[in-house]
C-alpha cells in the first residue's frame, strides 16, 4: 500500500494512506533514511499501525551532511521558504548554507524577514539588501499578526518552512493552519503554542493542492555531501563567470586567473558571499582530509 509520509519524529513517522487514513509506522531495519514528503510502501502491522517498507522515487530531496551527522530534511517539495528574524539574530552564514542546500536540491528558496513589529526589523532588513541585489526576494512578515501575505506564495504548492531556531516557523504555520482547522481536536493538541521549540518535522495541508512543512530549528546546515564545484553553481551570482577562469578544474579559492575573484574583487560578486564560498570549501576540505573514511559524496 502506498503512503504519503507526513510527519517525521525521528524513529516514528506518520503517514497518509491514499484514502487519508493516519497511520503510525516504523521503519523497517530501524533505518532513518525516510523523510516528510516521501511516498512509501507500507505494510500493515495493526489497525492504524504499518511498517514502510520502501521509499518511492523522490522528485528531490534536501538534505545535509556535517562532520557528526546526517539527515534527509524533507522530500519531493516545490519550494522552501527560508525564515530569518531580527531577534534573535540570525546568521549570515546559515542563510548562505541553507540557500545553497536549496538551489543544489533544485528546490526554489525564498526569505522570509519575520517579526516586522520589531523596532529591529529594518536594519535586519537592510542587511538582507545583498541577496535581494542576487535575486532572493526578501518577504517582510509578521507572524505574530498577520502571516495572510504569506498564503498567495504557497498556493498550489507543498513548501518547507526551515530555519534557525526562534525564528517563527512554527507560529507562522500555526496561524496558517489555524484558520481552517482550529476547531480540530487533533491539530489545536498537535500544533504546539509556539512556546516551544520543534523537535519534528510535520506535513500540514491547507487545502487540496497546499501544503505546508514545519521542521526543527537547525543550528548549523552541513553541505559535507556537496563537492566544491557544486557548491558554486548553487550561488546563482557565481554563475556568470563558472567556466570563464584559466584553469578547467579552478576551485576560485586562490587560484591565477580566476575570474570568480576577479568579479569579487571588481565588486560583481558580493565580497560576503565570495568569503562565505571560499570559507566553506576550505573547511570542507580540511574535514574532508581529517576523516578520510566518510563517503563524502555518499547518501
Ligand atoms: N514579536 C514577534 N514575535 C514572534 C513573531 N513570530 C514568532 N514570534 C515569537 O518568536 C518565538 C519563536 O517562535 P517559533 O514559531 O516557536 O519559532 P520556531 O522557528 O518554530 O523555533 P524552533 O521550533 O525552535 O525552530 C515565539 O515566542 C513566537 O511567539 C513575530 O512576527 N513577531
Ligand atoms: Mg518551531
Ligand atoms: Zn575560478
């Protein structure tokens, strides 16, 4: 029987039967390679309860890989809205890393500014002007008050909320859902106040065709599983001059005759995002020679 996996509690999932029936399921072997969005096989074990057996091709995946862990964030979605606020801060360098996940996933990202009732919100807003300049449009909001400007984005669509801890997630999916469904018994227990911090992620529908995702607060957004050459085509602003520098296999890092750096240097490319691409692909490597054994490309 297939399923649609809509919650991921790190050793329990629930799923959907095609009918929209719940289902509480395991994996079989205990492996944690599934992820929300998968469609899977399920086998049933007991009246509300299966087994998934198998993952259904994915039409992509988002996943990340650090130097401890790895883990498959969410599965066949259109879109991820990345959430940023000015309290607490956020970090440069994760919204980077998470806009970089995304574009090498083939998965649209957008920012969210949340928390525009802050007296912060415009120097947060101001910083954010150098990924507007790139193309990331940048969507102010307000959880707290009024997330409806949200809503046209998402119509039609199944997007990943993710982001730092804190930064509103789980309050903006809340008072989406909360519109229809408040009356649910099952969801007004499931959804938490927003007090707390998230510790899975959950699938909600907010009608035939929208879908919405609420993950945990990430710390850090390892790309261990990305080479370096991936790494700077999923920067769009890099694109231009990718296969324009004097060495085929140039990594931009310090290389003669990279026009990666030269675009940095004549103000083409953003210095930040220059030094964030040239950070990563440094650390990276030094990872990378410190644990030789990790499959480093490797799902
Ligand atoms: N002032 C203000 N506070 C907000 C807004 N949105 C969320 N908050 C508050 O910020 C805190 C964190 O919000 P959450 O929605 O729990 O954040 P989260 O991103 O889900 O955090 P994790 O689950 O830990 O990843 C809560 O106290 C919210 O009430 C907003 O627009 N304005
Ligand atoms: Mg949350
Ligand atoms: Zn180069």
């Amino acid at each position: 029987m297939r399923a649609l996996v809509t919650g991921d509690f790190g050793r329990e999932y629930l799923a959907e039967l095609e009918d929209g029936k719940p289902l509480v399921c395991t994996r079989k072997g205990k492996k944690q390679d599934v992820a929300c969005g998968d469609f899977v096989e399920v086998s049933m074990s007991s009246p509300g309860h299966a087994r998934i057996d198998e993952i259904h091709p994915r039409r992509n995946v988002l996943f990340r890989k650090d130097a401890w862990r790895e883990k498959t964030l969410a599965a066949n979605i259109d879109q991820a809205v990345i959430i940023v606020a000015p309290r607490p801060s956020f970090s440069e360098m994760f919204l980077n890393l998470c806009l970089v996940a995304c574009e090498a996933a083939g998965i649209k990202p957008f920012i969210m500014l949340n928390k525009k009732d802050l007296p912060e919100f415009e120097e947060a807003r101001k910083s954010l002007a150098n990924f507007e300049k790139i193309g990331y449009p940048v969507m102010p909001m307000s959880a707290k008050f009024d997330v409806e400007p949200l809503r046209p984005y998402l119509d039609g669509k199944t997007t990943l909320l993710v982001g730092q801890s804190g930064m509103g997630k789980s309050r903006t999916v809340n008072n989406l859902v909360m519109r229809d469904v408040a009356k649910e018994a099952e969801f007004s227990e499931a959804l938490d106040s927003g007090k707390h911090t998230t510790t899975y992620t959950r699938m909600y529908r907010l009608d035939d065709t929208t879908a919405i995702m609420d993950s945990p607060g990430l710390q850090s957004f390892g790309l261990m599983h990305l080479p370096d050459d991936d790494i700077a085509y999923a920067m769009p602003d890099f694109r231009p001059f990718i296969g324009t520098c004097k060495f085929n296999d140039c990594a931009h890092i310090d290389e003669p005759g990279c026009n990666v750096i030269k675009a940095g240097e004549q103000g083409k490319i953003d210095a930040t995002r220059l030094t964030f691409y040239q950070v990563l692909v440094e650390q990276q490597r030094e990872l990378r020679v410190a644990h030789p054994d990790w499959k480093t490309y490797g799902r």
